[in-house]
C-alpha cells in the first residue's frame, strides 16, 4: 500500500457514519431550562429491535422508562406524554418529543414540545468512578455546614423568589422558596443532618448537587421510591423509618465514588447501594467532580 492510498482510506474511514449501537449507555444531560437543571438518559439495545433504558426530565423529576424509542437514519427519537398534574386526572397532557443525532462522540439533540416550540440540548457520557466504599476510607475534618446565625455559606439556586432564613437558631425556608446550595464542594464524604418539617412537606438533600436524597411526609406508609430516606426515584428504602411531622429526625448519610449508603432514625435504610445516575435535583452534570449540599425548598 502506497502512502497515498494509505492517507485516502483514513480520510474516507473519518467520515464513516456511527453505528445504530453506539447510543448505548448512560448519558448526562446539558440543557438551558428556567430552574438551571440537568436531565439523564440511559439508552439499552440500541442495534435490536428492542431499545429501553430511561429518561430524566419529562417534565418532572422522576425517573420514566424509554417506550417506543426508535433510531432511524442516525436519529434517535423518543417520546412522552403526560397530566400536568399527578394529583389531577382531569389536568391538561403534556407532550415532549425528543430527538438526538451522534456528533463527535456526544448526542446532540432537541426537545419539541405540543406548541411546536424547539429547546436544544447536548448529551456527554457518564463517567467511571473508581472510587468504592471500602474499610480503607478514614473519617476526614468535620465542617460545620450552619452556623446556627446566619445564612452564610449558602447560595439560592434560582436567584429569584422566596429563600431561606434564621430564626431561634434554626435555618427554615419560606413557602415556595428556591433550592439552596453549599458554596463548599465535597467529593467523598459522611454526612449528618437534623431537621423537622409540618405535615404534608416534601424536601430534599442534594450529594455533590446531583443526587437527591427524599425528605418527605411518608409517615406510616409502605416505602416506595419517593418515601423519605429513597435517592429520589431511583433506589427506595429497605424500610420506612421516618416519624411523623413536627419530629426531629436525624439523618446520616455515606458516599463514597457511586456507593451510598443512608441511615435515618438510627435505621439503614440504603446500604452501599449503587447510584447509576443524576436525579432531577442536578444543576451540574459533571459527576466525576466534588459538588455542593443541597437543600429543596419544594415546601
């Protein structure tokens, strides 16, 4: 072969289209929405006649299985439709349709809502983290996170609306008040949090701002996947350990690469359990990288 023929078949093997396979895995999400979060995609069995795998962000912050997903010229197209209430059988159906080509290695999509309205968003793999929980992890400096005065340290997530505040030592937060975020970043990491909330409330702590663990009203029901104690949508806990409203509660919490372990209420609830992917409370896509606590200010 003549180096000339050589250097023809390298330029003609770069412009080779990807493989139908090749938007197999999990992919984290950059996108420009209003409340500045990221969105998470899974895609299994792409190249068959069966693609699964999941989806972040449609509208809402649970975790919703890939129905009818197709690839057809280089295209990946899914969809969803769904009440713009839970609670409402009757509330208007939303409908999102996505789409996603294979460009230099990432995925770069669109998302078309029912008014025909077009929002650009781009696709990077997850990455691997080695890092595992294991008797070789030692307890490290303790840092106070609130300082029983004052809001310092802390940023609003969502710079408008109601926030947070101190009153009698205790850090609350106003009806409707944005997400709040630790100007600290933390990599690997055992946390412990007091709180209490009233009847009917829904919270939530963010690890590194990227996995929520649920605080919720769940008083006396069966655990599920957004029981109090659950990485929200993802993992539920093995029990419900969460007292009834108005309690001081105490919960601990473990990470250590992708392996989390929670306890609350002097309960293990989730023992070193794999995180495979963001949930919806994620600003930062970067999960390879230390993040801030979060607290939800849902209500």
């Amino acid at each position: 072969m003549t180096w000339k023929s050589a250097l023809l078949l390298i330029l003609c093997s770069a412009g080779l289209p990807a493989a139908d396979s090749d938007f197999n895995g999990r992919w984290n999400i950059h996108v420009s929405t209003p409340r500045g979060r990221v969105w998470w995609l899974e895609v299994k069995g792409a190249g068959t006649a069966s693609i699964q795998g999941g989806f972040i962000g449609a509208p809402g912050g649970q975790l919703d299985p890939l129905r009818d997903a197709t690839i057809e010229a280089g295209v990946l197209t899914f969809s969803f439709e769904r009440r713009n209430s839970s609670r409402d059988p009757n509330s208007p159906l939303i409908r999102q349709r996505f789409q996603a080509r294979l460009e230099g290695g990432e995925l770069r999509g669109t998302r078309v809502d029912e008014a025909g309205a077009s929002l650009p968003w781009r696709g990077v793999r997850a990455p691997e983290i080695a890092d595992r929980d294991s008797a070789s992890w030692k307890n490290g400096k303790t840092v106070e996170l609130f300082d029983g005065s004052t809001t310092s340290g802390w940023r609003k997530v969502v710079p408008v609306g109601p926030g947070w505040y101190v009153e009698g030592g205790l850090l609350k937060n106003e009806k409707g008040a944005s997400d709040i975020a630790s100007e600290a970043k933390f990599w690997n990491f055992q946390a412990r949090a007091e709180y209490r909330y009233a009847q009917g409330s829904n919270s939530g702590i963010g690890l590194r701002g990227r996995y929520e663990i649920q605080i919720y009203d769940t008083f006396g029901k069966p655990p599920d996947m957004h029981s109090s104690g659950a990485l929200y949508s993802r993992i539920p806990p093995s029990v419900n350990a969460a007292k009834a409203p108005g309690e001081w509660q105490v919960m601990e919490i473990r990470l250590v690469g992708r392996d989390l372990t929670v306890t609350l209420n002097g309960v293990t609830v989730i023992e070193k359990r794999v995180v495979e992917g963001p949930t919806a409370i994620t600003t930062d896509p970067d999960e390879d990288k230390p993040g801030p606590f979060v607290l939800q200010g849902d209500g």
